[in-house]
C-alpha cells in the first residue's frame, strides 16, 4: 500500500475536485522548487488573496512550501479576531509556509469546495492535498502549535520547500533550512524509506528524552498508523471485520483504513459501537485507540467532539 496523502492521515479529506482543473496562472517561485517559473514583480508575499481564478497556482505551490487557507468574510467577527493572528504567525516563520486568504463570499466555489459551513475556518494545502486544520477563533498558541504539527507532516511528505520574503535582504536567496533534532530527523530519513518501525524507535526515544515534546508525539501516532496499515488490504480486511464483529485486531484494522481514507466519522463510528458491544472489562484497548485517533484528527474537530460526547454517554 502506498504512503497515503498527508490530508487524510492528519485531519481527514476535504473534496476539491471541481477545483483541480481550473486555468493555472504562472507559479511563483520556490526555493527547492524545480523549473520554476520566475516571478517578474520580485519576491512571494507571504499573506495574499486568492480567488475562484487564481486557486490553481495555490495548489501548485503547495507542491513546495505548505500554504495555509485562511476562510473569512467582511461580516465575520471573529474572523477579524483570527486573521491577524495567522497573519503575524506566518510571517514570524518567514517563508516556511504562507498564508492565502479567501473571503467566502466573492468567492463562493472555494467555499464550497471546502465545505464551509462555519467561519472562520482554516486549512492547509500539503502537495496539493487539504489538511484541516480548525475552525472559530483559537488563541495565538494554538495557532503556532498547529502550525509546527502542519510543518512536520509537510516534511514527511518531501514539502519542505520556502520562499524568499517580500522586500528581504536576501529574497533572491534560498531561505536556510532549520536544523532538526537528530531524532527527528532519524524519523524523517526512515519515513522516507519506508521504514516506519525505525521511525518509530527514533521518535520513542524522542519522548523518552522530553515527554512534552508535542512534534515528536504527533509524529509518532502518525508513524504507527502509517505502519499499520501499509499492508493492508482494504476488501480482506471489511470481510474480515464482518466475520468478527467483536474482534478487536479486525475492528481496529478497518478503522484505521477508514482514518488514512478521509472516513473519520466511520472510524469513530465503527469503533464506538465495538466500545458499546463488549464487556466493561474488555473496553479498554478500544478506549485507547479511541484516544489515539482522537489526538490523529485533532480534539477541535466537530467529528472528534461528537465521538468523545458518544464516548462519555457510554462510559457513564
């Protein structure tokens, strides 16, 4: 089984097919990008609007430096509380990633493109697949925390690209990549080859030297899931779970194809009705991947809110 897209390990799948063949206007360039088109007004900037006309050029340059999308609208409150918060994130990181912004309501394919049925609302575009990220306004931490999370699954996916800041010193320079932990980039090199169990060890020992390091316990829930399922077949394992609906291995098997293919709430579903079936003294294993998936997803998400409310219900 081949490495799935970043946006369905991380956060799930938003459909942007109606949006993939639009006319593609020249791409900016890209410090790691190969045969890029130059850019004739200088540097990227690295906050900028982007249209139902111009998204093309934003999903291609997601193929080298993440690009993170910014849903808002004039009447939007708390989108106003946000946008300045993405805003001095992104540009603190300085062309590490960038943030395009679409105002929904002159903009009204992106939007449903994105299945905006809340503002504002952010998301990620990583070589060309969605990552969601979170929606409402959140505290200026949690921006940055997501961002780090969102610069690492870029990483593991070979976007590690940057563009040269607008009106910099050196914008006609590549931007210096930042040096990683040796762990993680032990991590990253084994993912690379495919060698997950490696980066798995590499990131266990990440923890064990710093337990509060948060990238390296993202990294490691995605890594396992990643090795769990790598070979895996999809029919063999739906027949399987049907023929033993209180198996755990078979259960957690599908579930974890479900997450890797975007079908969160099936996971969830699957695995809470397993929860509910089973004695109280055989619950825990299910709990624990529960728990798992819910830190995969991440806890903002409105699926991970609605399964861990089913959760408590079952609990209590």
């Amino acid at each position: 089984m081949t490495t799935p897209a970043p946006g369905s390990v991380m956060r799930g799948a938003v459909d942007l097919s109606s949006l993939r063949n639009r006319p593609q206007p020249p791409a900016a360039p890209v410090a790691g990008a190969a045969a890029a088109t130059p850019r004739p007004a200088g540097a990227l900037p690295l906050v900028f609007d982007v249209t139902d006309d111009t998204f093309g050029e934003v999903l291609e340059l997601s193929r080298t430096v993440p690009v993170v999308i910014d849903l808002w609208a004039e009447w939007c409150g708390p989108c106003k509380q946000l946008s300045p918060l993405l805003e001095k994130v992104v540009t603190e990181l300085a062309g590490r990633l960038v943030l395009a912004k679409v105002d929904v309501d002159a903009n009204p394919q992106l939007a449903q493109g994105f299945r905006a049925q809340s503002i504002p609302m952010v998301l990620a575009l990583v070589a060309g697949q969605p990552v969601p990220l979170f929606t409402g306004a959140v505290p200026e931490q949690q921006v940055r925390d997501v961002f780090a999370q969102l610069l690492q699954l870029a990483a593991q996916h070979g976007v590690t690209g940057t563009v040269p800041v607008e009106g910099g010193p050196d914008a006609d320079a590549p931007a210096a990549e930042p040096e990683l932990p040796p762990l993680h980039a032990e991590a990253f090199a084994a993912i690379e080859e495919g060698d997950y169990a490696r980066a798995i060890t590499a990131y266990e020992k990440a923890l064990a030297e710093n337990p509060r390091d948060a990238d390296a316990r993202a990294g490691l829930g995605q890594v396992r899931l990643l090795d769990r399922v790598q070979d895996a077949d999809l029919q063999a394992a739906r027949a399987a779970a049907a023929a033993d609906p209180t198996g755990l291995e078979a259960q957690f098997l599908v579930a974890d194809l479900d997450v890797v293919g975007g079908h969160v709430d099936d996971a969830f579903g699957r695995l809470l009705d397993l929860f509910a079936a089973l004695p109280a003294d055989e619950r825990a294993p299910v709990r624990e991947r529960l728990l798992e998936l819910f830190g995969l997803v991440g806890d903002e998400d409105a699926r991970v809110i609605r399964a861990r409310s089913r959760l408590a219900s079952l609990l209590f």
